[in-house]
C-alpha cells in the first residue's frame, strides 16, 4: 500500500512540476476582486528539484498551483531514499512536508499551520479578514514583516488589500522587488506604483527582459513599451537574431510589427534556402501580409514551378491560386498550366468542381479558352443538361453559349413544345427567340 500511495504521488509531483505557473490559479468565478472563503486543499501534495544550494518546491491542491524557492538551509534535513518529514517556517506561518527525496527530486504532501501572531500583525497593518488561502500563499512568497518595513523604506505606504494579493499570489518575493527597485533607479524610471510593478511582473516583463534591451542600445523606452514588447512576443533575442539575418538596425516598434505579421528569423533563412537570396525584412514582412509560407512556395515547388518568383508567389496568393489548384488542373487534363494562366482560371471563377461537372456529362477535352467563356457568359454544367434531356444530347459547348447570350433556357424550349412546336433545331428555337416568340 505505502509504495502504491508514494507511486501515486511520484506522479502527482511530476504533474505538478510540469505546471510553470508563478501563482495562484484559483480565484472567484464572479471576477468581483473577492477570493473564495473557503480554502479546501490544506493538506496539499508537492514536488522539489534540487539545484546546487536552492530547492524550488511546487505546491498544489485539486484547483491551483503554486511554487517558491528555499535555500536548502532553511529546509534542514531532507528524507532522503526513505519517507520522512521536514518542517519549513516563515512569518505566514509553518509548512510541515511529508515526503521522500530520491537523488534531487522529491515529492510528497504538506500541510499548513498560518501563525496567528502574523494575522494579527496584519490586522494592526490594516488587513482585515485575510483567510487562509491568501496566508499560505504569504507564505510560498515569503512576505514577512521585514518585507513591509523594506516597503516603507522604499516609499511604498498605504498597500491595499488587492495588492496585498497579486504581490502574493504574483510571488512579487523581496528579491524580485528590490530587482525592481534598482531598475527603476538605475535607469531613471522614477517611483512606479504597485499597481504597475505587478502589471509587469503578470506580464513577464522582469528587470532582466529590460536590461537586456537597454543593453542592446535601447534606452529611454517606457514601461508601457516593455509590457507591449513582452504582449507581441518581441524578446532581445528575437530583436538580435533580426538585426543580424536583416543586416540592418530595427527600431522597437518595427520588431513588433514584424512579430505581429508572424516575421521569424527562420522565415527568412527558409527563403534563403530556397534561393530566394537575402531578402529584406520589409519583403517578408510584406509576404507574409499576404500568406506566401514557406510551406506554400515548397509546395509550389513540387508540382514544377522550380522558377516560381516570389512576386509570382504573392500574385498568386492573392488570387487564391495554390499548389493543390495547379495538381488537381493536372489531374483533370491539364499539364502544362502556367501560373499566369491559373490566375486568369481563378479570376474568371474556373474552378476544378466546375471542370468536373462538365466532364462527367462527356466533355472530356475542353481547352481552357472555352473554360473561361463558358463561365464569363454563365453557362453551367446543370444548364447544359437541361436541354441535353429535352434530347439535345449533342449539344456543342459552342451552341451552349449562343443559347446563353439569346436567352434561350431548356424550359423556353420546353414552353413551345407544349404548344406543338417539336421537332425543332436549335437555330429555329433561337430564331423564334429573336422573333419574340
């Protein structure tokens, strides 16, 4: 049974592990800034990876996630290849793990006890009603009554109990505020608010992800623009790679919009590899605006246009011309369609489907001229057939049209044989048309 409960955790931690949440995942379904009353996942499970002297511990219950790190110091003894327990103390309160560690891995389950001398200080801070849910993670964050005062030091007073939370439940830890703090001194941000230090941190953007573009020669953004940045998915990584494979300088704003349009560094070594030279990021950019992939032009590729330009390749984007038009044309006939040609086909709405339906009434060799006069003058496979079962059975694509452009329909025809008009040919039933008949 024991080994069959710890098998059963194993998997839990490794779950657990796998989630790289920063906070709490549970909040009130009535998204009115009030968090549950209840808190129903103490006792919790747990997983650890150990590296070098820290340990980060992942927690969570049937609802959330969350995860701190612990100097292996503050751990004491860890249960190593057997069970065991250690006991972890924080102003928030105590946290005593039941578990096992093998190698530098462990994993288990815990239980919170929250300090009420703690609660109590919070109260006299000004916090009311804090339950246990926000306490432990309080705790995971490691806010304690030195992290207020390190507050006060900093000219941070008066913090609310909505920020009181996203700090904790954002794991806005000491040295994730002080990172904070000496970026914005360091770079003459001037005092920024709570509120916006944890816009940024929910956002990703950390005092790294700006330094390193200040690094990078970009200086004197807002960090307004650092949460867009992060937003459209532009990192200094993303920007250098850009700036070496387009041989040029790209402001901020032209990083994003390149991001925006899906502009990737392998995109453009992709076209490279084609042959398509050193191509420019403006032109990428303004391939991808209209759909040219590195998958369609491979594609086009592969049915024989070896020689396809990249203006042929947008041109026939535009058109709504792809590779699998140009392999079905050559499977009903059509080998040697030029992309000129297709376009036109598609500009004129000659579709494979309307190809077929000609076909499947006999017209097996229909050139691709007619094609495009049958459909600018209306003529549809269904019309055709209309008068082929009055017994019009050898009808010409040709007489189709001119029974088009008369006006003449299978139920005119079909009107005047009722009258006893029978037997007619074609031409006669278009004279009597004419005629006003």
């Amino acid at each position: 049974m024991r080994r069959a409960f710890l098998a059963i955790f194993s998997m839990m931690a490794i779950a657990l592990l796998s989630v790289t949440s920063a906070g709490a995942q549970h909040r009130s379904s009535d998204d009115d800034d009030s968090w549950s009353d209840s808190f129903h996942d103490n006792p919790g499970i747990w997983g650890a990876y150990v590296y070098e002297d820290k340990a980060h511990i992942q927690f969570g219950g049937f609802h959330w996630s969350s995860s701190s790190t612990f100097l292996l110091s503050e751990l004491g003894t860890l249960p190593t290849g057997k069970e065991g327990s250690f006991v972890v103390k924080r102003d928030p309160g105590t946290v005593t793990f039941s578990g096992v560690f093998i190698g530098n891995k462990g994993h288990g389950t815990y239980i919170f006890e929250e300090n009420a001398e703690f609660k109590t200080f919070l109260q006299q801070q000004g916090f009311k009603d804090v339950n246990e849910e926000l306490m432990i993670h309080l705790f995971f964050t490691n806010i304690n009554k030195e992290y207020f005062g390190y507050m006060k030091e900093n000219g941070y007073t008066g913090v609310t109990m909505d920020q009181l939370k996203d700090l904790a439940f954002q794991n806005v830890n000491r040295n994730v505020l002080s990172s904070y703090l000496d970026l914005f001194k360091k770079e003459d941000y001037g005092k920024v608010s709570i509120d916006r230090i944890i816009e940024m941190r929910e956002h990703g953007v950390s005092p790294k992800f700006i330094n390193s573009f200040h690094e990078m020669g970009y200086k004197g953004f807002s960090l307004e623009k650092a949460i867009e940045l992060r937003d459209h998915g532009v990192t200094p990584d993303y920007v250098a790679d850009m700036k070496k494979t387009g041989g040029k300088d790209i402001t901020l704003d032209e990083a994003i919009e390149m991001r925006d349009h899906g502009v990737t560094v392998e995109y453009i070594r992709g076209l490279k590899e084609m042959g398509y030279g050193d191509v420019k990021i403006d032109r990428a950019t303004e391939l991808k605006d209209h759909g040219v992939s590195l998958d369609f032009l491979r594609e086009l590729q592969r049915t024989g246009h070896k020689d396809v330009t990249l203006d042929d390749a947008q041109e026939l984007k535009d058109h709504g011309v792809g590779p699998s038009f140009i392999a079905q044309l050559k499977e009903l006939g059509y080998p040697d369609v030029s992309l000129k040609r297709a376009v036109e086909l598609r500009d004129h709405g000659v579709n494979t489907d309307f190809i077929r339906e000609f076909q499947r009434l006999g017209y097996k060799d229909i050139s691709l001229d007619r094609l495009v006069e049958l459909r600018d003058h209306g003529v549809s496979a269904s019309f055709v057939n209309e008068f082929k079962t009055l017994g019009f059975t050898d009808l010409s694509l040709g007489k189709a049209v001119m029974l088009r452009d008369h006006g003449v329909s299978a139920a005119y025809i079909k009107g005047l044989q009722e009258k006893g008009l029978k037997n007619l040919s074609i031409d006669e039933y278009v004279r009597l048309k004419d005629s006003g008949m």
